[in-house]
C-alpha cells in the first residue's frame, strides 16, 4: 500500500432530499443497508453499551472467495456510546474484514442529523487518530486498487438510494 497523508479526523456531509427520520432509518435499519454503499445488514442494540455489528452480504463473500481471502461474517462490529434517534449516534467501529485494519482497533464514527431547508444534512465524522491504514481505506483512497470508495462513495450512494430508489451501480 502506498503511505498517503490522511486526516486523523475525517468529516463528511451531504445534503439529502429525504426527512431525517428516513435518513435515520437509511443507517440504522438492516432492510435499508443493503441496499446502498457496501450492503450487508446491520444488527444495532440501541441502548449505550448495546452491540452494533454488520454482516458481510453474499456478493461479497462470492467475491472475496473468488480473490482467495474469504470474508468474515461479520466484517464491522462496535458499540453503541449514544443513540438519539432521528438526530445523533456515536458508536465504535472496527472494520473486521483485514487482520492489519483489524488490530488498529476500535474507532469512533458519529452521525449527526438535521433538518435542512428541503431535506435532511447528514454530517458523518469518523475519527481514525492512530488508525493510518483505516484512514486511507475509509478516505476512498484505495479505490484504485478495487478497495472501495469509502465514506465518499458509501454517502452518495445513500443519498442516491433515498433520492431516487436505485443505487449509483450494481
């Protein structure tokens, strides 16, 4: 991999032509996740201390078999700090699915949204202080190398998927 600078914290936003509460629903519910960035489902316990995990989908694991390293089941888990629904949730977060990524340990990923003229503002910040290979993977830095276009890509696809109903490919 090649050692590219990547900012310690890493903040996102994206305006989206759905009601918060759609936005929140996009994120934390299973039928919704699948359906966007990376699928898979996602199982969250809401409660402060309640387990969050996200399962691998089965095109992923199709693929990942096929390339010769297969995929966890559960490929991100974590826990939840706060859950303030439609508005806020701050959880950890360990992406599983790279032993090295994976022994950078847990970081912590916070959604916060509001109600903007038209829609809802999606503000996702992910800090990933002493996590440098999660960084440049969740930077959509790797996207060259067919790593995926991280919190970029997985965003606009949300948006897509709430604007539109249809996903930006696949």
């Amino acid at each position: 991999m090649t050692a590219t600078k990547q900012a310690t914290t890493q903040v996102y936003r994206v305006y989206i032509k759905a009601t918060p509460q759609a936005v929140w629903d996009a994120i934390t519910k299973p039928e919704w996740t699948n359906r966007y960035g990376y699928g898979g489902f996602v199982e969250f316990d809401m409660r402060p201390g309640g387990a969050y995990r996200a399962l691998a989908p089965d095109e992923m694991k199709r693929a990942a078999e096929a390339m010769g390293s297969p995929s966890p089941d559960v490929i991100v888990d974590g826990e939840v700090i706060e859950a303030d629904p439609p508005r806020r949730l701050v959880q950890t977060w360990r992406l599983l699915m790279d032993p090295e990524i994976a022994a950078e340990g847990f970081s912590r990923l916070t959604y916060e949204i509001e109600e903007s003229q038209g829609g809802a503002r999606l503000t996702v910040t992910h800090d990933v202080e002493g996590m440098p290979r999660l960084a440049v993977l969740v930077g959509g830095l790797r996207e060259a190398e067919g790593a995926g276009g991280g919190w970029p890509w997985v965003l606009s696809d949300l948006k897509t998927v709430l604007e539109t109903g249809t996903r930006i490919a696949g």
